[in-house]
C-alpha cells in the first residue's frame, strides 16, 4: 500500500497561506517555547514591557521573514533560535529585570533569526497571508506567556518561584532540544 507523505506544518493549497502561516509556529516546539516565554519575561519585567516586548519581536519577526524572501543568507538560524529558549528562559529563571529598551534589544535578536526560518519554509504559501498568519500566532503565544506570568505572579503573591521554574524548565528545554537532535 501507499503510504502519504507527513508534513509538519499545514499545506497552504488544502488549508490557506492564512492558516498554514497560523499554524507554523505552533506545530515547532522551538517557536512555542521561545514565543512564550518572551510573554513570561515582559510580564515579570511589567509595565510598558508586557506591550513593547512582544511588539518588538513580532516586527522584528517580520524583518527576518522578508531578509529571507529576499534571498539574504543569514547564519546559524537554527543554533540561534535554540540559543533564543536558554537565553529567554535564563532571564526568566534569573528573574532579570532590565529597562524595556534592553529587553526588546534581545527579543528582537532572536525574533529576526525566528523570521527567516520562516522565510525559508514558506513554500507554495503566499508571503503576506502566510507572514500575517505566523505574526498573529506568535502574538498569541505571547499573550499566554503574558497570561501566564501574570497569573503565577497573582498567584503567589511576592514569591516568583513558580514563574522562575518555567524559565529554568524552558532553558532546560532549549539545552534538550540543542542536544538531542
């Protein structure tokens, strides 16, 4: 018997550039960890950080996405993007608080690297559907990083432990994924 080919993201001609762009980040573990916990770190940083943190990324996102259109070679993407799990989940771990400025310095870093993976598997999908697609998703994922650490700190009061676990289990996460593959 024939067996059909699996395929890990949704094929945008059955589904849509739309939906297939959706569903990129969230069927890779490495988007989902990382885009949640930039959620996590503006919401323990606060402030003016819960909205130009994930800002800062989904643009910067977006930058990266069209530098891969554009055919611009770009080095160590994947290394970089796993880089982004430890280096997010550190500062969540480490509770680092830094100006919002610093912050969005370094998710926007990472977020280009996260944009040209994306470029690169954008396959028969069009650009500007699948682009907004991934852009709405990847917001999402920060909304429920924001969510949740909004939520643990509510919840614990002054103690951050719980949310400082989530960091360590994300780095740690990054280090398995790094290593394993």
């Amino acid at each position: 018997a024939a067996t059909m080919p699996a395929f890990a993201h949704l094929d945008p001609v059955a589904h849509g550039s739309l939906m297939a762009g959706f569903s990129h980040p969230l069927f890779g573990i490495d988007h989902v960890l990382a885009m949640v916990a930039v959620g996590l770190w503006a919401a323990t940083i606060g402030g003016r950080a819960l909205a130009w943190g994930p800002a800062a990324f989904v643009g910067t996102m977006i930058l990266g996405f069209a530098a891969a259109l554009l055919g611009a070679p770009v080095p160590f993407v994947e290394p970089v993007i796993l880089s982004s799990i430890v280096f997010i989940g550190l500062m969540v771990a480490l509770a680092v608080s830094m100006p919002v400025a610093g912050m969005m310095a370094a998710v926007a870093f990472f977020a280009f690297f996260h944009g040209h993976a994306h470029g690169g598997e954008l396959g028969t999908a069009g650009a500007a559907q699948f682009a907004m697609g991934f852009a709405i998703a990847t917001a999402l994922l920060h909304a429920a990083g924001i969510a949740l650490g909004i939520g643990l700190s509510r919840w614990q009061k002054k103690n951050c432990t719980l949310t400082r676990l989530a960091g360590a289990v994300t780095a740690v996460a990054g280090l398995w994924l790094a290593f394993a593959g």
